[in-house]
C-alpha cells in the first residue's frame, strides 16, 4: 500500500546584514522544493530467510532494517521453513504450502506394542517414515515378549521363540523320568521328552519305590518293613540296626521322637537324643543358656542364674518395696533392686535421708526422731469454743456436727528455726489423726490452712470440717 506524504525541503537563503557589531540571519522557504513520498507496508523478517511474518508489519516510505516486502513465511522463527524450502518427512509444512509431507513416498508401519522391532498386523499407519512405537514388518507372533520375535533364538523353554511355529525345534532332547517322592530317582511310570531337565523328573528310572522318599539305590536299611537301598531284600541285617535320630535343626543333636533303626547313619539323622527343640539349631545341650524365657541348654530349667528380684519403688525414690518384687533379667520401669524403702509412698523416706523431728521414721533404720530433744517438738494446748489455739498441752476440743475447729501452732519466740517449725506442724497433724480431728477420707478434710512469721517464730493454722466417718 503507497501513500502520498507532502515533505517540505526547505532552501535557506542568508542574507547577512551588518549594524554595527551585530549580524542578521534572515530564513526563507522555497515552494519549488515542495516534493511528494509514496509509503509502503514492509514485514518483518526474524529469521532472515528473506520472506516475511504476515503478522508483524510498519509503514514505510524506504524499507527498515531487518524487514522485506513479502509476508509469504509461515513461521518467522526457523530459516528452514519458507517457500522455497524442500519438504521433507518430519511431520511439518517445510514449504508452506498449507500441507504436512505432501509429495513424499510413504509406507506401512505396523504397532510394535514389545519394542523388538516386529509388529502386528493391526494396527497400522501410512507414513514416510515409521512413527514411533511401530515398526517396518508385522510378523511378530507374540508382541507383549520382546524376547519372542523373529530374530530371536530358539530356546529350551516351550515357547516358539523365533516365531516359525514351532517350539524347541532344532536342540537336543532326552527322556526324563517321573520323580513322585523327590528323592531323586525315578520311575518308568511316566517319562517324557525333552530338551532339559522338567521339574519332578529324574534323569534315571531305578527307583524300586518311588512312593518313598527313603527307598532309592544305596540308601540305609532300615527296619521299617522296606527295601531301603533296592538291592531286592527288605530289612536286612535287622539284628545289627542302631537306632538313628532326627536332626532336622542340623545341630547335631537329635529328637528323642523321631527315630529310626539302621545298620548306617541315615543321612539328617544322628546317634543321640538330647535335643529338646529341633526346629532351632541355637536351643540344643550344648549351647549357651541366655536370658530369653527360653531353655537354651536343654537342662530343663529357664534362664537359671542370669534372672535377679527387683522390687518397685512407687515413689522413684530409688529405693523399693519388699512386698512388690518381680525376677526378670533387667529391671522392668520402676523397679530397682533395692529393697529396703520403709514407706514407698514418700520419696522424702528411704534409707539415708536425713532424720527430721517429725514423729516419722525418715532414714529407715528402726527408730524415730533418733536425736531430737523435746525443744524441738511442738506440744499443744486447746482453748475450746470450737476454735483452739495449741500452746503446750493436749487437751482435745469437743467440737461436733457442722462445727468447724481452728487449731494454731506457735507462738513468739517458739521455734528456734525453720527446722523446728516444720517439725511442729508433722506433731500437730498427728496429733489431730489420734483425736479424730483428721483422718483422710474417713473423718474429715482441710478446708484451709495459713503460715507466716510472727517476731522471729513461725505460727501455722488450719481449718478442717468435722465430717461423718464413712461405714
């Protein structure tokens, strides 16, 4: 497409005109260099194969850089591909002629599903070149085996491997003969013929008793009422039989229930019967007996010196519970092997704690309070109105019903230490338990309790409510 564009080409006449130290230019245009451009549509060419992209085109009145004036290519992005290219067998318009591999000799190709390079007759593809997954011939008889095909060799297997319509053809046969007992010797019974070995055959025919996997040709006699070793003659030399035992473990100790009389060692068998387990070759007389729940030597006693007691230890004070021991060859959770723990319930009370003024056996050694003076302990005195205050002696309140009874524990000057505080409120409670103030679940429960210092001495009060004992 052409366009007429009026250009001007201005002629610039100077005149120079001097005033003083000055200069004038003066710019004049001339109508006679008024001229007429034609534009043009130009198309780019990416590839530079010389025809343009129908796509991407300028306006123009001269040609740019790395256009053409043609829009004949049918794709801008390969050099190779344009109008006057050959078309070759690639399943692409090369040409752009509009058609793929037109003008091109083309042949059969055939599916080839194994990928040996034989097809099948069906399906099949017209083409100018084999699509992948076919192949150029379609006489492969078996097209799931890639070891099936016509190139293949014959093999012993029962197969028609290369494809001729026969099987095994060309390789060298035998008889074999049937083996029911799988002792290795057959039977005339039933033969065939073929070119290996078949499973349950036997290359030999002189088994006197193929029902018998211990009846075959140099076998032991023995005295089971058969001819063992087929020499014609049935239990012979009985008088001189030894008796053989099972080993089916192969430890070399036998089973004392399964046996059999011979003149010779039967092969899985031996001269003894001590084994007591002869399903597993480590459990026999002469093994090392382990700490498995199992009898390993064949003694007739489990785990004999290997298991020790442990006793549980509730509190996981490190100390255990006489009363609760187990024998094991390790210590199961939460058993120790100690077990002189006097009170399991408390991890404060074990063997080597320290011994508090507490009323309690804290060490375990027999004795209470061992080395506490009566300075150390708090006695109590009660002022009754259901509200008692213990200071030095141990009169008991009469309080009853819904009642509710406030004991405190310590006056100024008391306690010499936090030792002796503490030691006081373990005297008060045991106190309140033996006049059935408190006693767990069975007379009453702490509603709430204080402590706090008072001038250098320490002062504890608890509130119970008086409850009914449980029948």
């Amino acid at each position: 497409m052409k366009n007429k564009t009026l250009y001007l080409n201005v002629t610039i006449f100077i005149i120079s005109v001097l005033v003083g130290a000055g200069t004038i230019l003066a710019v004049k245009a001339d109508p006679a260099a008024m001229r007429e451009c034609v534009s043009s549509s130009y198309y780019l060419d990416a590839d530079s194969d010389d025809y343009g992209d129908p796509a991407n085109s300028v306006e123009a009145c001269s040609m740019p850089d790395g256009y053409v004036e043609n829009s004949e290519d049918c794709d801008d992005a390969d050099a190779s591909i344009n109008p006057d290219a050959d078309e070759i067998c690639d399943g692409i318009d090369n040409n752009c002629s509009g058609a793929i591999d037109e003008d091109l000799a083309t042949s059969t190709f055939y599916f080839d599903a194994d990928g040996d390079g034989y097809g099948t007759t069906s399906p099949i593809i017209l083409a100018c070149a084999a699509p992948l997954n076919y192949a150029s011939t379609s006489n492969d008889c078996n097209d799931s085996n890639a070891d099936i095909n016509p190139g293949a060799s014959e093999i012993c297997d029962g197969l028609d491997n290369n494809c001729d319509g026969t099987v095994n053809e060309g390789l060298a046969t035998s008889t074999y003969y049937i083996d029911a007992d799988g002792d290795g010797y057959g039977s005339d019974a039933t033969t065939t013929v073929w070119c290996a070995l078949p499973d349950g055959f036997s290359e030999n025919d002189n088994d006197c008793n193929d029902n018998s996997a211990v009846c075959y040709p140099r076998a032991a006699e023995i005295c089971d009422g058969l001819d063992n070793d087929c020499d014609g003659t049935v239990d012979e030399d009985c008088n001189s039989m030894k008796i053989w035992y099972r080993d089916a473990d192969a430890d070399s100790y036998g089973n004392a229930n399964s046996s059999v009389e011979a003149k010779t060692q039967p092969s899985g068998y031996v001269d003894n019967s001590s084994d007591c387990d002869d399903t597993d070759a480590d459990i026999n007389p002469g093994a090392a007996e382990i700490c498995d729940f199992i009898d390993n030597d064949c003694d007739g006693t489990i785990d004999e010196g290997l298991r020790k007691r442990y006793y549980f230890d509730f509190d996981n004070d490190g100390y255990g519970d006489s009363s609760a021991a187990t024998s094991s060859c390790s210590a199961p959770t939460d058993y120790v092997s100690d077990n002189t723990d006097c009170n399991d319930d408390n991890a404060t009370i074990h063997p080597g704690a320290d011994e508090i003024c507490d009323d309690i056996d804290n060490d375990c050694d027999g004795t209470v309070d061992e080395g506490c003076s009566d300075d150390d302990k708090c006695d109590c005195e009660c002022t009754c109105k259901c509200e008692c205050t213990c200071k030095n002696c141990n009169t008991p309140c009469n309080c009853s019903g819904d009642d509710k009874e406030e004991y405190s524990c310590g006056s100024p000057g008391n306690y010499k230490n936090h030792g002796q505080y503490v030691s006081c409120i373990a005297h008060l409670t045991n106190m309140m338990k033996k006049m059935g103030n408190i006693s767990g679940q069975e007379k009453g429960q702490i509603m709430s309790w204080t402590a706090k210092q008072k001038n250098n001495s320490f002062e504890f009060k608890a509130k119970f409510n008086k409850g009914k004992k449980n029948k």
